[in-house]
C-alpha cells in the first residue's frame, strides 16, 4: 500500500505560506508526500482512456453556466481544486484572468505546462487558498468541481475556505460547487485500452473515508496512493458555505455530480 498523506487529511505538507507562480519552473522544491505526485503525469491519459468524453462532460454544465454570466471586459475565475486544468484552461482560452488554486505541487505544475503549451497566462496559487491570498472584490466566479469539497476533511476548514472565497469574490459573483453524491465512492475497477484503475474504499464514519487507488499502465502499478476525504450531504455543504457568507442561488444536476450554485449573502 501507498503511504497516507503525512498530515492525516488526505494532503501532503504545505509550504508555509501559499506561493503564486506563472511557470512550472518557478514552483518549490516538491515535497515528500506531495499528493497525487505520482498520478499526475498519468491524470489526463488515465481518465481519457478509462472513461473518454465522461470525463469532460463533468465539467460541461460549470463551464455552460459560468460562460453566460454577465461580466465585464476582464473577468477573473477562481478555480479551486484546479487539478490539471479542465476549467482553467478553456476559461483563460475564452479570455478570462484565471486564478488556480492547487495544493498538490504536481498537478499544478501539470497545468502551468499546459498552459504554457497552449499560450495561455494562468495564476497559479500552490497551497490553501487563505484570505488574503486574491485581492478583496476581484473575482467574477469561482468553481469548485469533482468533488474538490470532498479533500476537504475538517468542517471548520471548509468555512474557512468558503470565507476566502467570500472575501476574494465581487458581490454580484456566483460560486460553483460540485460535491461528490453520497454512496459514489465504492470499491470498483476500471479499464480501458491501455489504463486500469482499482478503487478501495474504507468507511471511518460521518462521511469520512480512506480511499486507495491504485493505477496500471499496460500492466506496470504506476500509482498506488490514499486519500483520506469526507463526503458531505448537499446540505452539510450549503451549511459550511452559509457559515462562510454565501447563500444558495440554484441547484442543478448532470447525471453524476449536483451542481451547486451560491451568491454573496
């Protein structure tokens, strides 16, 4: 089995403060235990050859609703959670400021790289998002998708984040939140040409889980991680992001995630 995350809720030790970086090259050192180092080179092949245009179409009703909000000539997206860039790249193509919020060092530098690539200038922020972190009133929308919430472990964490987020966003923004549907994580192997995937799930209790996964690419283990997480009710999030300033603004689901949608209060 892969080692946990050092610090016991499904992350690897921080910088001591967020660190902002426009390049891969200008990231720290990693970190032992960095999560999802190992799967991030994998991350874009593994889930297009596993799972092909599904994978994309969980971030289609965020990017639908974020694109037809009213903003003005520079509006600025907050992707929280960013992964490898499945929101932030087509926002910053559509022309969007884009800050991306990443605590694994190597999934954010997979997305610089991407960026990079595509000619495309993106914000990143390794570590938590904290206040402070993007200035006051600047932010048009901010996204939260697949299940980001979820590795969010402790309750007074999350209103935290959702106090950052409130502090960052201009009152006429909306926040995008797609938390993971309770019963989704399960014991369960998936395969494609050249990809396979098998997921263990142990059950601590009030939502909270120990996740394995581990990773083949033409039979080789190439990832083999945990991942503590905590998956909340629809409610329990509408709880913690309420504590957090925000008040709901809509509800909509696309078959596999909910999306929930939440304005300053």
């Amino acid at each position: 089995m892969g080692a946990p995350a050092a610090n016991g809720r499904g992350f690897a030790p921080e910088p001591p403060s967020g660190v902002k970086v426009w390049r891969s090259a200008d990231l720290p050192p990693a970190l032992a235990g960095d999560l999802h180092a190992a799967f991030a080179p994998h991350y874009d092949a593994f889930y297009e050859d596993v799972y092909g245009p599904l994978a994309a179409a969980v971030a289609e009703p965020v990017l639908v609703r974020v694109r037809a909000m009213k903003v003005g000539a520079s509006p600025c997206a907050l992707d929280v959670g960013a992964g490898t860039g499945r929101l932030a790249l087509p926002l910053a193509a559509d022309g969007w400021r884009v800050i991306a919020v990443e605590k694994s060092r190597a999934m954010l530098a997979r997305l610089l790289d991407k960026a990079t690539t595509a000619g495309l200038r993106i914000e990143g922020w390794l570590g938590e998002l904290r206040p402070g972190a993007v200035e006051p009133a600047s932010v048009d929308a901010i996204v939260m998708t697949f299940g980001v919430v979820d590795y969010v472990v402790v309750d007074d964490d999350l209103v935290r984040l959702a106090l950052a987020c409130r502090e960052a966003a201009k009152p006429t923004a909306r926040l995008f939140v797609q938390p993971t549907p309770r019963g989704y994580f399960a014991d369960v192997t998936s395969s494609g040409r050249r990809y396979s995937g098998v997921v263990e799930v142990g059950d601590r209790g009030s939502g909270r889980v120990d996740l394995r996964q581990v990773v083949t690419l033409d039979g080789v283990v190439v990832v083999d991680e945990r991942i503590a997480l905590k998956v909340r009710s629809e409610a329990q999030v509408e709880r913690a992001f309420r504590a957090g300033g925000w008040q709901p603004a809509g509800r909509e689901h696309d078959g596999i995630y909910p999306l929930l949608v939440f304005e300053p209060a």
